[in-house]
C-alpha cells in the first residue's frame, strides 16, 4: 500500500453533499433501468442468459422449417 494511506488525514473516495443511505443507493426508488435490447441480445449470446420460458434460438441453418 502507498504511505500515503497509513497517515491520519487519509480519507478514500469523495465525500457527498449529503448522507445516503445503502438501501437508497443499492435499490433506488424509481426502479431499476430497463435493459436496451440489444444489450440484452448480447447477454444471450455470451452467456446463455435468456428470460423464464423463452424460447432458446441459436440461429441454425436447418434444411427444413423448425417452426
């Protein structure tokens, strides 16, 4: 670590204007953000994550119609 750190005076990060609670910064109140499509096509191919009970489509050149 720096010696920077072991002096008294030494504070991490910015301080705010006013007191915040965890719950307030971890659960905001207006609800979380909605994800952008196309962030949430990605996530589905990278990491497999689709929604409960969606259909899983990899895309696949068949010869005939999966449908």
């Amino acid at each position: 670590m720096p010696s920077i750190t072991s002096s008294d005076g030494f504070r991490f990060g910015v301080p705010s204007g006013r007191q915040i609670s965890a719950k307030d910064l971890i659960y905001p109140a207006s609800g979380s953000l909605e994800e952008r499509p196309e962030t949430a096509a990605m996530y589905a191919k990278t990491h497999g994550n689709i929604p409960a009970g969606a259909q899983k489509n990899r895309n696949y050149e068949w010869p005939v119609d999966p449908n």
